[in-house]
C-alpha cells in the first residue's frame, strides 16, 4: 500500500492507494504521454488528419512495447498491427437541395437549412408531433414545433429519437439559437458519411417559423419531398489504436470488456480568435488516451485476468464518432461476448461539484455496472451536470444504443477551455489525474475476474 500526500482545493487529503499486485501508475509516465499528445507538434489531432494517424500509431506502439496482443490490420509483415484504418465514404450536394410539397419548392438557405442527412433523397407522409407525443409513423415526415425547448443539445436528442424511431425527414421550428446560427448553416457545405448496406434514409432541417406556419396548416398525410444532386463520392480515412489481452480462463475469456477513449481532436483553426490556432486538447481527449494506455500497461505487467480486455482509442469522435461506429460495426469477438465498456473521456482536472478524490460515471442511474464497481472500491459517483447530457455525448453511446452497457468515466466541471485553444498541458493536474487512473485499477481488476455481468436499470436502456 501506498500513501500519498497531495493538495487540493486548500486542502490536504491523504490517498491510500492499493494495489497490490500491480505496477504502480506513475506522474512521469503520464506526463511523458501528455506532453507528446497535446503538444504544439501534433497540430491539435484533427480528425482524419496525418497528425491523428500520427497518434493511433504512438498508442499502437505503447500497446505493442505495454505487450498487448495486436487487434488491428496486418501491418507490414503481414502480421495484425495495433492500428485499424476505417475508410469513411463522403458525399456532397453539388448545388442547394431543395423541400417540396405541392406546388411549393423551397432551396436549402431560404425557409429552410439542411442541419443533418444521410441521403440525397427521402420522402413521406406528414405527420405533426410533439416532442412528448407518440412515436412517428415509419417513413413519416415530422414537423416538430420548438415549445419543447430552446435548448439545443435537448432538441438534438429529440431529432435522434425521431429519426432512430423511424421517420425519414424532420423539420424543427427554428429557435432563436438555431436562428443565430443560420448563416453557418447556410454556408457550409453540405455532405454525409454514405451509409452502410440497410441504413434508413433520414434528413433532419431547420425549418423557418414562416415555413412551420405553412406546414402546420397542412392536412396530416400531405406529400413532402426532399432532394438534391450529389457529386462524385470522395473517400477519407480514420485510424483506431487497438491492443488486447486475451483471457486466462478457458470460459470466460470468451467475456469481453473494452476500455475506451478517442484520441483525435480538433486539430487548427484558423479562424479562431487571438494568435493561437492549435487546439491542443490536453483535457479533450489526450487525458482519456493516456488513461486507456496507462491501464493497459499495468494490467499487461500483472496476472492474466480471466475475462478478455480490449483497450480501443477511436479516432474521428470529433467528427461524428466514425471510429467507434466502425468498432461496432465490425466486433472481431459476437455482440453477445461483449460485457461491458468504460469510456474515458476528460479526466485532467478535478470537478469542484464532487470530491477531490472523486470521478463520475455518465449514466450511472441506468445500469448497475457503476454501483458494483463503487463497491470494490471505485471513486465513482453520480455524474453531477444531468443537464449536459454526457451519457450521449460520447463514443460510450454508439455502443449503448447497440444495447451494451457503456458508460464513460470523466471528471469534466464545465471548464471554459473545452474545445479553445486554451485545453493546454498547463491546465491540467497532473497529480490529480494520476491518482484518478491509479484509483480505477483494482475495480477493473475486480470486473476483468469476476462473473458479473451488469444489466440496464428497467426502463434505463437508450
């Protein structure tokens, strides 16, 4: 057992960390990552970008040297490597797509702006809903009036409620926040990932109050159409860091557990305030990165444990989350293996809404994986900004919506550093996030040799 005396917030607290058994987390190591990842060299990370391919290829080679098995593609000998390069097919509108009902046809930039697609295409049935009223019919095109809130991040759940649930077009009521951001919308140029084999189309606009007026006024039932002309599909790239360790048990280590964070972030942007247009992204998500290698190190020097262990940082979550979707998309193991994911996501600094020695769970409420890991000795506790919606925001969710218990660990309190330049190796505590990855060694020890396999809270799941 070790003990260690630390300051924080005026106040000394004394950690006892055990952890016997394991190699010792220590600062410098942490700092040696830190540094690399969030410095000035690596051009804040951009998704899809060398600097981010840079990066999938360091955490590979930390996967390789900690002595993971490889997980990813066949590298240069022919042999699986510690990188996975996701292909991302992109499509864009040559010109202004446009909305049609009737005789009425109306370009993206006027009453209308396209907020998100999948498709060149889609049509329906009107149908006029609230936010709290029945389920879409299949197909359908819902117009959505904003009484429900002025709050952005609760009106993008409820578009991603609407379209999961079937619709293949929704038109939200501008607010006065989608207002200010129309010349944005106007503006930029409107593509999409092309979608795989299956994918029902689904369009998500902005529709004016004019607009909403006229359509509210339409009998359910009536006609709407949205198109638009797509030039040549361009292909990107993105890369996963992925390393393993396989299981000691002969049954259980068909039981998987995934550890997880993304590595990319914003990258440069030159339109940003002020001299410095590097977003380092020392918080977002270098802490979370660092948190995945450094427990893969420990838990590679230790004793084999029982269950399967995949330590994955995706790249481009930034951008959409396309790392992990592809993850998903493509388990190298059956869904049904796959017990549990800890996501890792800003663990740099303590939150002044919890305890100094203390990290929160995004969703806790709505599994019983939180509360079981706080018993063996887990720091975690309830996320304390419900507001945010954190359980949705990260690349935890893309699993979760498959059914997988998935949940990301963070210590996030609202800085206002969060995607700025100003997220720099000077802002983080790097005391702090040591002991915060030290203290989540042992409870996932407990998880990766256990037979618990946590469940949703009865009406929790996503």
């Amino acid at each position: 057992m070790k003990i260690i005396i630390t300051r924080s917030f005026g106040v000394a607290i004394v950690f006892l960390v055990a952890l016997a058994g394991f190699a010792q987390i220590e600062e410098r190591n942490v700092r040696a990552a830190m540094t690399f990842l969030a410095g000035d060299a690596m051009q804040g990370r951009g998704s899809g970008t060398l600097f981010e391919r840079i990066t999938a290829e360091y955490v590979g080679s930390q996967f390789m040297q900690f002595g993971l098995e490889a997980a990813g593609d066949n590298g240069f000998d022919g042999k699986p490597a510690y990188t996975h390069t996701v292909n991302i097919s992109r499509a864009t509108f040559t010109g202004a797509p446009f909305l049609r009902f009737g005789t009425t046809a109306l370009n993206h930039g006027g009453e209308m702006v396209v907020f998100r697609t999948n498709t060149e295409a889609a049509g329906g049935a009107l149908q006029k809903l609230s936010a709290a009223g029945p389920k879409p019919n299949p197909g359908s095109v819902v117009l959505l009036r904003t009484a429900v809130s002025d709050d952005s991040r609760v009106l993008q759940q409820t578009m991603q409620r609407l379209t999961t649930e079937g619709a293949a077009i929704v038109m939200v009521e501008e607010t006065a926040q989608l207002r200010a951001t129309w010349p944005n919308l106007v503006s930029r140029r409107i593509a999409f990932t092309v979608p795989s084999a299956g994918t029902k189309p689904a369009v998500v606009l902005i529709v004016s109050k004019t607009l909403t007026d006229t359509i509210s006024k339409l009998p359910d039932g009536t006609r709407i159409d949205f198109s638009g002309q797509l030039a040549p599909v361009q292909t990107t790239q993105t890369w996963n860091a992925i390393g393993k360790l396989t299981g000691s048990d002969p049954k259980l280590k068909a039981e998987v557990i995934v550890l997880s964070s993304h590595l990319d972030h914003v990258g440069v942007r030159e339109n940003a305030p002020g001299d410095d247009k590097i977003f380092n992204g020392a918080d977002d998500d270098a802490s979370g990165t660092v948190a995945v290698m450094e427990l893969a190190r420990v838990l590679a020097a230790g004793k084999r444990p029982k269950r399967t262990v995949y330590f994955v940082c995706y790249g481009s979550e930034e951008a959409g989350g396309f790392g992990s979707r592809h993850f998903v998309d493509n388990l190298p193991f059956p869904k049904e293996n796959l017990v549990a994911n800890l996501q890792w996501e800003m663990i740099g600094r303590p939150d002044a809404k919890i305890k100094p020695d203390e990290l929160w769970l995004t969703g806790y409420e709505r599994s019983n994986l939180g509360p079981e890991l706080a018993k063996r000795g887990a720091k975690l506790v309830q996320d304390p900004h419900p507001q945010e919606n954190f359980f949705q925001r990260s690349d935890n969710y893309t699993l979760a919506r498959q059914g997988v218990i998935a949940h990301t660990v963070s210590s996030f309190g609202l800085h206002t550093d969060y995607h700025r330049a100003s997220d720099e190796l000077k802002t983080i505590d790097f005391g702090y996030m040591t002991r915060a990855i030290n203290s989540m060694v042992k409870p996932i020890d407990w998880l990766l040799n256990s037979n618990f396999r946590p469940a949703w809270v009865e009406g929790k799941r996503p």
